[in-house]
C-alpha cells in the first residue's frame, strides 16, 4: 500500500506546544511592549548622541 496520508489527531489526545517563537509572536501585549521599548532606547539614544557631538556655540 503507497504511503498513506497524514491523520489528524483524535480529539482529546494530548497535543503538543506550539514551539517558544510562535507564542512570542502570538502574544499581542507582548510585541506592543516591544516595541514601545525599542523605539523608547532608539530614540533617545539617537538624542544623546546628537547632544553628544554637537559643536559647542560660541556667545556673541
């Protein structure tokens, strides 16, 4: 007999985990978090470099 196609798993039997990236990616208030803390870090890294290096102004 040729190979047979895949069965579903009846229901009621133990199901595996979704593996760790899919439940990150799954958890909406997560990534929203992340995202705010990215963009929080990148921004205000990028001001302090920008204080940072700027010339000092000479007063008239």
């Amino acid at each position: 007999m040729p190979d047979a196609p895949p069965r579903a798993a009846p229901p009621g039997a133990a199901s595996e985990t979704p593996p760790l990236p899919q439940r990150l990616f799954d958890n909406v208030f997560l990534l929203l978090a992340l995202g705010l803390v990215v963009m929080l870090v990148v921004y205000t890294g990028w001001g302090m470099w920008e204080i940072l290096t700027m010339p000092a102004g000479t007063l008239p």
